[in-house]
C-alpha cells in the first residue's frame, strides 16, 4: 500500500490533496455553525485543564471538578460583557451631542473639498445621497444578517458551556479514541502529538489573555495623560480588537481616531491617539507578545497572514481568531508525519538544519519520555 502511495505520480498526489482541502473548506464553510463552538469549546476545555486536574487531585468529584472552573469562567466572561455593555450605554447617552459635532466637522469637509478640489457642496451632497438610498436598499439584508448574528452569540452562549464541560468529562474516552484509530504502530507519536498541541493551546490562550489584559492597562494610561473622553470605552475596545490578529488594531485605531475627533474640541488629540495605539502596538509586537506567549506558536508571518485571511474568509472573525493556534496544531502535526514534513517546513519559521536553545531542549524533551510512555501504552488515559 505504501508502495502504491509513493509510486503514485505528482499530478495525482497533488490533485488529490487539493481535492481534500476543497472538501474540508466546504463542509467548515457549510457546517461552521456547529464546527466552531467545537472547536472554542476544546480551546476553552484545553485552557481548563489544568485547574480541573488540580481540583480533582485535591479530591474533589470530578463534576464538581469540571463544573466549578466552567461556571466561573463563564461567570468572569459575563461580567467582562456587563462592563463593556454599561461603557456603550455611557457612549450611547452622548449620541446626540456627538451627531451634532458629526455634521459640523461634515460641512466644514464640504467646505475644504469645495475650495481645495473644486467640488461643489450640492455635487457631494448628491454622491451622500445616493449612498445613504444604496445602503437603504440593502438594510434588510444588514437586519438580517445582524439578526443572525445575534443568534449566533445566543448559540455561542448557551452551547459553549456545556460543550466544554461534556469535553473535560469525556476528555479520557477522546483521547482512547484518537489513541485508538490509530493501531499500526504510530500510538506513541499520536500521544505525543495530542500533550504537544495541547500544552501550544494553553500557552497561546493563556499568552493572549495576559496580552490583552497589559494592552488594555497601556491603552488606559495612554489616553488618561491625553485626557479624552470615553476613555476605559477606548481602551477596552482597542484591547479586544487586538485579539483579531493584523485587522483587529487597524480597525481600532481608526474606530478610536474618529470618535476622538468627534467628541473633542482639540483636533491634534486625534494624532496622539494614533500615536499612543501605534506606541503600544509596537511594544506589544516586540516585547509583549513574544515574551509572554513565547516560542511555542512557530508559525512564520506570510502564513499567519494568509492563514487569518482563509479563516475569515470562511468563518468570519471566529475563524480569524482560531486561525493561529490551529496552525500551530497542523505544524505538529506535519512534523510528526515524514510524508506531511515539507508542509511543516512551509508552516514553520526556521529551516529543518537550523536550531535554537528552545529547539534543542524541546527535542531533548521529546525523546527522553518515550519510554516511559511505552510502559503506559496499555492505559490511554488523558495526560
């Protein structure tokens, strides 16, 4: 069967693997609305681990082990939307002064087009016409698209609990299975690929929480010392957008320049929080990021950027955001496979002959345990 496979010609192999993709990206694209609250719940279940481990050592029932981490998770999630839904309202109670400083920014626009492009003020004012009937047009389609979004959260609320409380009860019985599918001498590797992308799932979510938690601290004090308003609103938003990897921080610091330009009397504050996100974004690219969420997510950048623009293609910012870490989990994957290596070259950020300190000691890790692991064979449990 092996010999078939590699005297199989390239075109065929090819074809054959672009085949595959094609049909994984429909049924992600057709089935997202059940693949993704999977897949967040196993990250979650993945983060959770630990904590569950640590309570079920300390004797405690392992429901309760299980239910007490989730409940709390959820609990700190709610809260966060709790917060930030009471800074929009605060936002939202100053609409009407800021609609007001909207249109007299506008027509002083008008104004500098008018005398600088020598467009007239009724020729632009025909061009906002037309658009505003253009987007007239399509607001069904935006009511219902938002209204399908806003089921899709209420999904996501109720579903990701219990998906991931059933994935920690059943976490022995999945591994046993995946250990299990494969019976032609590729358990250990299997094993070793399951504690891998394991332990890259809970260092990168754990990494970004960190992250988002000093972007938003930075974010704060930045636009205290400018003193705008709507500032714990700002700086909040900004901090979770920069979850979304390469958009998340271009669409926040535009979000934040114009509301900054509308609810200020100080045109250059509107430079200064340009400044202030693009200071610490840059400090969040050098030093926060690769410090705390460290080495273990090997993914070069021209992938990770195509990899984010695939996600969103075919699952909107959900797929955005789990596109890094599932990347990360193919890499391993490659790696283990010597059929599927090249693509984990591809994946990766350094060449097969090149090598680090963080390299050398994974790869010392890595060899020591597979004896041990050999003894435990027998018993498949979730390690």
């Amino acid at each position: 069967m092996d010999k078939t496979a590699d005297n199989s010609p390239f075109y065929l192999k090819f074809g054959v693997s672009l085949l595959a993709i094609g049909l994984l990206a429909a049924g992600v694209v057709l089935g997202r609305d059940i693949i993704i609250p999977i897949l967040f719940a196993i990250l979650l279940a993945t983060l959770l681990l630990p904590i569950v481990k640590f309570l079920k050592s300390k004797g405690l029932h392992k429901v309760l082990s299980i239910l007490i981490p989730v409940v709390l998770t959820f609990v700190t999630f709610v809260a966060i939307l709790y917060f930030l839904s009471t800074q929009i309202m605060h936002f939202l109670d100053d609409a009407p002064a800021l609609k007001e400083r909207f249109v007299t920014l506008g027509h002083s626009f008008q104004k500098w087009v008018n005398e600088h492009m020598n467009i007239a003020v009724s020729k632009q004012n025909e061009y906002i016409e037309d658009t505003v009937a253009g987007i007239k047009e399509k607001s069904p389609q935006v009511v219902g698209k938002t209204l399908g979004s806003l089921t899709g959260s209420l999904a996501y609320v109720v579903l990701l609990p219990i998906y991931t409380f059933l994935i920690l009860y059943y976490r022995e019985t999945i591994k046993y299975f995946i250990v299990g599918v494969f019976k032609n001498g590729t358990e250990e590797e299997v094993r070793d690929v399951l504690l891998q992308s394991s332990t890259i799932a809970q260092k990168y979510v754990t990494g970004l929480m960190i992250e988002t938690t000093i972007v938003f601290t930075l974010n704060t004090i930045g636009f205290l010392i400018l003193g705008i308003k709507y500032v714990v609103f700002l700086a909040l938003l900004a901090a979770l957008l920069n979850l979304i990897p390469y958009v998340g921080m271009l669409v926040a610091n535009i979000f934040c320049m114009v509301i900054t330009l509308v609810s200020s009397e100080e045109p250059k504050l509107v430079l200064w929080v340009g400044v202030v996100l693009a200071v610490v974004q840059i400090i969040d690219n050098n030093f926060t990021m690769p410090w705390i969420v460290g080495n273990k997510v090997r993914i070069n950048a021209l992938v990770t950027i195509v990899g984010v623009l695939v996600g969103g293609a075919l699952c909107g910012i959900p797929g955005m955001f789990l596109a890094i870490p599932g990347l990360a989990v193919l890499k391993v994957i490659f790696d283990k496979v010597p059929q599927l290596r090249p693509w984990g070259v591809l994946l990766g950020d350094q060449l097969p002959g090149e090598s680090d300190e963080n390299n050398t000691d994974e790869k010392s890790t890595t060899k020591r345990p597979l004896r041990i692991r050999r003894q435990k064979a027998k018993s498949p449990t979730f390690e």
